[in-house]
C-alpha cells in the first residue's frame, strides 16, 4: 500500500504528532524507571492511548535491573511475543505479568 502523498503543511502536523506521542511514552518510561508510577498501575492501562501503543519489552527495560536479557526471558517464560504493544497483551499474560511484579 502505497504511503499517501502529504501537503507541507500536512506533514509537519503528522511529524508533530508523532514527536508529541514519543515525548509521552518517554514520559511513562521516565516515571516507571523513577519508581513514580508502579508497573503494576500501568499494565492496568490499557485503554490510556500512551500505554496502549508502547511495546511491552520497551516498558519493561525501563525498570530498575531488567535489561534486554532479563526482559528477553520473562517474556518468553511468559509466552508473550516481543512485539506485542500492551494494548494487545490477552488477560492470562496481563494478569500474569502484574503477579510477577506484585
């Protein structure tokens, strides 16, 4: 599918947008890694639009002590692919990622 043809104009809003969406989640992150906001509250967000797009693997690593490997097999422990967004997490790996955390 073919990318559509943008005004100037049109584009500069999009690329607005998306530098506001990235500023959000590096936000969120900013917060779980200061231990502001519990990772247990934001897996429950589900429907927040910032929570909803950022990729569970990017939202772990910004917890103290997990890095790629640690957060590498506690997905595959929990049978969660990493690309999955968590708005696209099921309640089983929800649910089991909030216990691991609780």
């Amino acid at each position: 599918m073919p990318l559509p043809q943008l005004s100037d104009e049109a584009r500069k809003l999009a690329l607005a947008k998306a530098a506001e969406a990235r500023s959000a989640r590096a936000e969120l992150r900013q917060k779980v890694k200061s231990g502001e906001l519990a990772i247990t509250k934001v897996l429950q967000m589900k429907d927040d639009p910032v929570v909803a797009k950022i990729k569970v693997s990017t939202l772990l690593e910004s917890l103290p002590g997990y890095g790629k490997a640690k957060v590498s097999a506690l997905m595959e422990e929990l049978k969660i692919d990493p690309s999955r967004r968590v708005k696209g997490l099921g309640e089983v790996q929800r649910a089991a990622l909030i216990d691991h955390f609780s």
